[in-house]
C-alpha cells in the first residue's frame, strides 16, 4: 500500500509546526534572564555555573518542568540564573553536576568551583611567557640594545664579559634567556594561582620585582657588558635594567688623559676614577662620538701624552 505524498507532506508540515513551537518557546523562556541550553553550547553554559562556584559553592535549587514529554526543564539557581534545558538534552546537561539535580534542593558547585580554578591558572600560566616577551621588549629594554648597536659601530666588540650570576637576560642572548627564564618562574609558581597573578601584574606595571625567589639573587633584569680597544685605549661599556626598572650605563677607560679631557670638556658625564657616568639615567647617543674623537685626538699626541704621564707617575 502506498502512502498518500499529501498525508507525508502534512506529516512533515505538523512536525516543523511543532519545531517552530518549541523553539519559540524556548525563547520566550531566555527572554527571561535566563541561558538555553543544547549541547552545542555546554561550554557557555558550563562557564556561566563555574563563575556562580566562585562566588560560593552551596546555591539553592528549583526544577520546574514542561508537561509535555518533550518540552522543557527549568533549572532556577537562586535569583542568579536561570538555564532552560530540552528534555532531550537533559541527561547531557545533568553530568556536569553531582547526584540527581531533580531530587536536591540545593546545588553544590565545589566540584566546578576545583575546575574553574585550574582554568583559570592554566590560563595564567599561558600569559606568562607572551607576558615575559612583551616586557623584554617595551622601550626601556629595546633602547639599551640600540645603545649597544650604537657602541659597537662605533668601538666595534673585542668580547662580552656579562656576569650570568648578575643578569637574568643578557641581550646577546635575548630570546633564549627569557626562555630559561620562563621555565624558572613556571617551576617556582605554576601551582600558585595569587602568586602568578602578583607576578604578571607587576611586569605590567612595571613594579620593582627584587621579591621574587627566582629573581632575588640577581642584580639586573636585563643587560650587557662589553669590551673594546680602539687606538689602543681599552672600554668596557655596561648597560643595565635593575630589578626596579631602573637603567644605568657605565664606560670604564684605561687611559688617563682621555679621561682628564672628558672631566674637562663634558658636564653631561661624571667621572669616578676611570669610570665614566651619565649625569642622568644613560649616556647620549651623541657622547658616543664625542669619546671617539677625543680617543682619535689623544692618540694624534704621543709626545704630550708621554709627557702628562710622567707628571702623574
């Protein structure tokens, strides 16, 4: 016997009817302060209960259910949210939680409240590392390796003499210190939720970071130490990020007459034995050329220059 293609036809037509039906029911019910759930969207839901376990863990409960075999169950959390679950969907929705939601009055997040935890220290200790970079190259770090780049086209780089035990990144070896680096911090803090949250918002403010076990024992965040000889003078130029955020610069000289010139010449730069110090935080770009020529002039007069040294022998 075949079936009538109009009977088919209103057979399809009725259940689409009754699709439409319950979908607009199910909106009506959302319109309401409340979240629809289908299982397309359980991490929506499951996100919105986990924020409800961090601000307790025992909330009251009530059920309210449809009638008809197929409609819907209403999940009502205290005033604080309501979830509207298809009853089809109901055993999925159900094993996000302990015991039989329909026979309790209460509801009982600590399990949720365990994982919203974790999730949210999983999601720190992603930051950490974007969050390490991104300090390592704010301007303050970015400028002292154009400080660098600026030394060496001038004096060239006989060698790197930085003390490992002193400064956590080198900028020789950026990249891969701030790796190291990363690891360190993980191992002393990936269990501990307050202390990476303390930790990141410090390297975002740019507040001092001395109190940190791993970053204690060292002098300098960031920098470098160099040798150079040029017209047989020997430098040692320093440039460093504190622990405090606070950069410094050093030049160190062998040669006394190219330091008495300097003292003399140059109020920008202060001179402590063979030392030489910016007046302010660093050197400007600008002294770089102005030691290279008194250098290059200093060489030009050997005779007085043997001469000032016998005087101060």
């Amino acid at each position: 016997m075949r079936m009538d293609p109009n009977m088919f036809n209103l057979a399809s037509e009725l259940e689409e009817v009754e699709k439409v039906r319950r979908y607009n029911k199910l909106v009506e019910l959302t319109a309401q302060d409340a979240i629809a759930f289908i299982p397309a969207h359980l991490g929506v839901v499951r996100a919105r209960v986990k924020n409800l376990a961090k601000r307790k863990t025992k909330w009251g409960l009530e059920i309210l259910e449809d009638d008809d075999d197929d409609g819907n169950i209403v999940v009502r959390i205290e005033d604080a949210l309501r979830i509207v679950v298809p009853k089809e969907h109901w055993d999925i929705f159900q094993e996000m939680f302990v015991g039989d939601l329909r026979n309790d009055a209460y509801l009982n997040l600590k399990s949720l409240l365990n994982e919203a935890m974790e999730d949210e220290l999983k999601d720190l200790r992603a930051s950490l590392k974007p969050a390490l970079f991104e300090m390592f190259n704010e301007q303050r770090f970015t400028s002292l390796d154009k400080t660098i780049k600026v030394w060496e086209s001038r004096f060239g780089i006989r060698s790197l003499i930085t003390n490992k035990n002193k400064v956590v990144v080198t900028s020789n070896r950026k990249g891969k210190d701030i790796q190291r680096l990363y690891g360190q911090l993980l191992r002393a803090y990936g269990e501990d939720k307050g202390g990476l949250e303390m930790l990141l918002a410090d390297m975002k403010s740019a507040r001092p970071l001395g109190a940190y076990d791993v970053l204690k024992k060292y002098d300098y965040l960031y920098g470098t130490r160099v040798t150079s000889t040029f017209e047989d003078v020997e430098l040692i130029f320093e440039a460093t990020v504190d622990t405090a955020f606070m950069t410094s610069e050093s030049i160190r000289v062998s040669d006394e007459a190219v330091l008495d010139e300097i003292e003399d010449e140059i109020v920008t730069v202060k001179r402590v034995g063979n030392v030489l110090y910016p007046s302010d935080e660093r050197f400007s770009i600008g002294f770089f050329g102005t030691l290279y020529n008194i250098i290059e002039e200093v060489a030009e007069e050997p005779e007085s220059r043997e001469e000032l040294e016998s005087r101060l022998e």
